[in-house]
C-alpha cells in the first residue's frame, strides 16, 4: 500500500538539495562560527552567507536577521520581549482568536502577568476586520501580532493594511510567517513589518530552525541568556550545517516558484473539491477557496462523522491527514480556530479534516485520499 503524506502545514520533507548541504556542511565546516581560528572563520563565512540569502528573501538587512530554534521560540520572543521592554509606554496588546498557540500562549502568560490582551475575532472565512483592529487600537497599544497566513484554514491576512496602519503608531507589528513564508512574496519594507517569525521545517528545510527578522531600531534584550551569539541578541552556538540548509531552501524558493507552488496547490484544492462532489460526499470547505489565500491549506467539514474516525480510517488506507494543527491535533480538543470561526456548538469543530499539499504531492495522492474517503464515508453512512 502507498502512503501519501497530506499534512505539510504540519511539516515537510526535506528536500535532497538541502540534505546535501546539510551533509557537506557537517563535514567540511564543522567549527564553531565564534571561534576566530580557520575552522571558526569557514563557519563564520557560511553563517554569513547564509543570512544574506534568507534576508534577501523578505527584502531585509542582514543584520535584521535573527537565528532561533524555530517559529515558536521566535513567536515567544517576539511577545515577550517586546511586552517586558516596552511597559512603560503602555501594557495593551492585539492578536487575533486564530494565531498558532505559540502566539496565544505568550499572549496568555503576559495576561498573568498584568499586560492587557485585545483577542481580535475572525468571520467565517477566517478573515479579522480592519474596521475591528482600528476600534482596538488605543494609544497604550504597544503591539499588534497578526499571523500572515492561518495554518489550519489557510486565510490570509491583510498585512500591507495594518502595517499601512500602525507605520505612525507607536505599536510594533509582528507576524506569524511560518506557514507563509515560502508562498507569498514577503517584503518587510513595503509593508512596514517590525517583527517577523518563521520556521525552517515549512520549506522543506531542516526542523528545530528559524529566524526572528527584527527591523533597526526595534530593540529588546535577549530571550536565552548565555553567549554572546547573533550579535548578542540569541545566546546559543548557531547550528551552521542547518542554516545552511535553510538557506539553501529558501534559494530554491525564488519569486516564480512560488507563485507556480500557489497556481498548483489551488489547482490541487479545486480537483479535490470537484472529486468528492462528484462522488456524492457531503461536505463543505472550511474557509474559503480565494486565489489570495495560502493555497496548500484545504480545510474540509465532512458531515456526520467525527475527525478523531476520518483520521483513523485515511491512515488505515494509507493517507496522512490533521484534524488541525499538529501543535495541538494530539489532544482531544476541538480546533480553536474553527470555533472562532463557527462557534463552540458548530458540528463542524469535530468534523472536520485538514488536508496540506507540498513540494512532492502529486495527483495520484489526491486521488487516493479521495478514494478512501468516499469508501470510508460509504461505509459509515450505511450503518
């Protein structure tokens, strides 16, 4: 039986191009980028290089770069640090009800600590208002944190908008570019981004890697204490051999191929919805089906049967799905962000499947996944 993978929000395989990198790098350059002998100055070369390379890729200095262990470490910095910083202008935050829960958790931890959150609610699309984050905005404000792309429903948010918005404020605008970063084109100066989080393993990358984009002049202490690594601002030896890698990824993912990934993944969401209404399925899409939205993301409620059996039955017949994010798809909660979507008491919340396309899918998975789900739903539908 083949098994296909349709869960790359959660993760993606690494692409051979960067496993070489990787393996070169480790052989080659193994020193340690601070240490000032031959073997450190290599590894410094190729920290340095490769930060050009990632900077470049959302219009940014190089030393706006900072390497993290990943989107969440990112994320938590970028709340934290600029809450504990900035205190004395105001305590007053907004986020959105749908961020990833490296967002909503240092949102709630800076709750207890006596910051004030404003949680921005979305329509049944995915989508905040903009009207909503300006009747937010209040002069104590002192960030706004709005993810550019939904992992789990795919809405893509207006971020030229709020950055147009707050580019006099004196609230700093972060995003969570995890799941975006690699298909929109991102430019940081255009749309007038302070702080900006992404995450290695979405790119076909390497795992436990990412970077912080700080812009010049947005300034907070380290969030690991330690050395005196990323000019300072990350204790912690860089992983070389995987930022290398990163890179590598991210050269790969140039202006074209980009847009190509979008126009396919929208192809592959159309296919699959025509599929499973030709086969009589009773479902609806979460979300909506907009060439604007991160196309890798198909997010579907099939009617009357639970997330929990649709799993079980795809993975028995060799299909790799979410119930949402895989930060929280292993508990039994209900998705956060369809119940922000459609309410607490919607069917919907627990039964609904996602579906994430990558580099490597291919028509004849999508045909396998529709296969078995319209045997799957046939036999259910029969007791």
């Amino acid at each position: 039986m083949k098994r296909v993978y349709l869960d790359n929000a959660a993760t993606t395989p690494m692409a051979a191009s960067v496993i070489q990198t990787m393996t070169d790098q480790m052989t080659n350059d193994f020193g340690n980028a601070s240490s000032t002998h031959a073997f450190g100055r290599a590894a410094r070369e190729v920290l340095d290089n490769s930060r050009h390379v990632i900077a470049k890729s959302i219009n940014a200095a190089d030393d706006d770069i900072i390497f993290t262990s990943g989107g969440t470490e990112s994320d938590n910095t970028a709340l934290i640090q600029t809450a504990f910083a900035r205190q004395k202008l105001g305590k007053h935050i907004i986020t959105t009800a749908i961020e990833h829960q490296a967002i909503l958790k240092s949102a709630a931890y800076l709750e207890e600590q006596g910051f004030e959150v404003t949680y921005l609610p979305v329509d049944r699309n995915g989508n905040i208002s903009l009207a909503d984050l300006k009747a937010a905005l209040r002069a104590d404000t002192i960030l706004v944190s709005v993810m550019t792309g939904n992992n789990e429903v795919g809405s893509h948010m207006p971020i030229h908008e709020i950055g147009e918005l707050l580019k006099d404020h004196q609230a700093w605008f972060h995003t969570d570019a995890v799941q975006a970063y690699g298909l929109l084109d991102i430019d940081v100066q255009r749309d007038h981004i302070d702080l900006l989080s992404t995450s290695a393993h979405k790119i076909n990358g390497p795992k436990f890697l990412g970077f912080l984009y700080k812009r010049n002049g947005v300034n907070f202490p380290s969030f690991i204490k330690g050395g005196e690594q990323e000019d300072k601002r990350r204790a912690g030896t860089e992983n070389v051999p995987a930022i290398a890698g990163f890179a590598q990824a991210v050269q790969e993912l140039t202006t074209e191929e980009k847009a190509h990934r979008q126009a396919k993944y929208h192809d592959f969401k159309q296919y699959v919805v025509d599929q499973l209404t030709a086969n009589g399925i009773d479902f609806e899409v979460n979300g909506a089906l907009g060439t604007d939205n991160l196309q890798h993301v198909l997010n579907l409620w099939i009617k009357g049967i639970s997330t929990y059996i649709l799993q079980t039955n795809l993975d028995l017949g060799g299909v790799a799905v979410s119930g949402g994010s895989a930060c929280t798809a292993g508990s039994l909660e209900p998705s956060h962000v369809l119940i922000a979507m459609f309410g607490a008491d919607s069917p919907r919340v627990n039964e609904s499947i996602r579906l994430s396309f990558g580099r490597y899918t291919t028509k004849e998975d999508l045909d396998q996944f529709v296969t078995v789900l319209t045997k799957t739903v046939q036999r259910l539908s029969k007791k």
